[in-house]
C-alpha cells in the first residue's frame, strides 16, 4: 500500500513537473534587447529554432511585435537579409505553435513584406499567409482573397517579379 501510494505521488509530482511550460524569459530578454541588432536577434531565433520547444507561441508572438516595429530600420542589405531570415522562423513558428492572438500581427507581416515591393523576395509574405491559415486567422480571409485577387490581376511583365508573386501565392 505504501509503495502503491509511493509511486502514485511520484507520478502527479513528475506530471507536475513536466506540465509547467518552458522558461523562455532567457531568450525573450536577449531578443528584445535595446541594443540588439538585426543579426543578434536572428542568432536568437535560431537557437530557439534548433532548440525545438513546444508551447513558445507567445516568445514568438513577442518576437513578431519587436520584429515588426524594428523593420522600418533596416539600412544595410546584411540586415535585411537578418530580418528576413528572422520574421520566416517567427512566422513558421507562430504556425506551428498555432497561436491565434498574432493573427492580426501575421496579416501586418503580410502587408509589410508584400512582394508589391521590389525588395521583398515573396518568402516571408508566403510563410506569414501560411501562418495566419494555420493559426485560423478568419477575420483576414476577406483581405487575403482581395490580396490575391489584385496580384491575379495584375499585369507583370518582368521575369523575376513574377517568379516573387508567384512565390507569394
């Protein structure tokens, strides 16, 4: 009886114990940190992304925020490239995790990286929409149709734009 007892609390003790989420105060500090550059908060994300936890829906949550404030302040190609980089891990992340609060930031990625721009590839556009879809986005599907209604009907004569909306769809 004793041992009985014994082995059941050790089972609701190690439940406990692996029940409790992952502490990423760790990571969450190093990524917003005021002196962060594009490429220290990408190295962050790819820890984080190597690391494969489960259940960091809001660290990427809170990434996607300060990668979307930050993102007016690219200068140089290097941290455009960071960036880029960065805000594919969070989107796919955000997928995964299926994090429905961030709906609204991912469509805010989509807008921003909207291959419309001439410097946008079409890779981040495509795993933000992705994203949204996986986290049940609803409220945007109105906008997402229109979107891509646009792109449909625009006429693109050059190669290489193509081949970044094509991307995008």
């Amino acid at each position: 009886m004793k041992r009985g007892a014994m082995a059941l609390f050790l089972c609701f003790f190690g439940m406990t114990i692996f029940a409790q989420g992952v502490d990423m105060s760790y990571y969450t500090n190093e990524y917003t940190r005021a002196d962060g550059t594009f490429i220290d908060r990408y190295e962050v994300l790819k820890t984080v992304q190597a690391a494969n936890l489960t259940g960091i829906g809001e660290f990427y949550d809170t990434a996607l925020k300060l990668l979307l404030l930050k993102t007016p302040d690219v200068k140089t190609k290097e941290d455009r490239d960071a960036n880029d980089a960065s805000a594919r891990i969070i989107c796919q992340g955000l997928g995964a995790e299926k994090y429905n609060q961030s709906a609204a930031d991912l469509y805010q990625a989509v807008q921003i990286f909207d291959v419309a721009f001439d410097y946008n590839q079409g890779f981040v556009m495509q795993d933000a929409l992705t994203a949204l879809g996986q986290v049940g986005g609803k409220d945007f599907v109105s906008h997402i149709a229109q979107r891509l209604a646009d792109i449909n009907t625009r006429s693109v004569s050059d190669v290489e734009s193509k081949r970044r909306i094509q991307r995008a769809v």
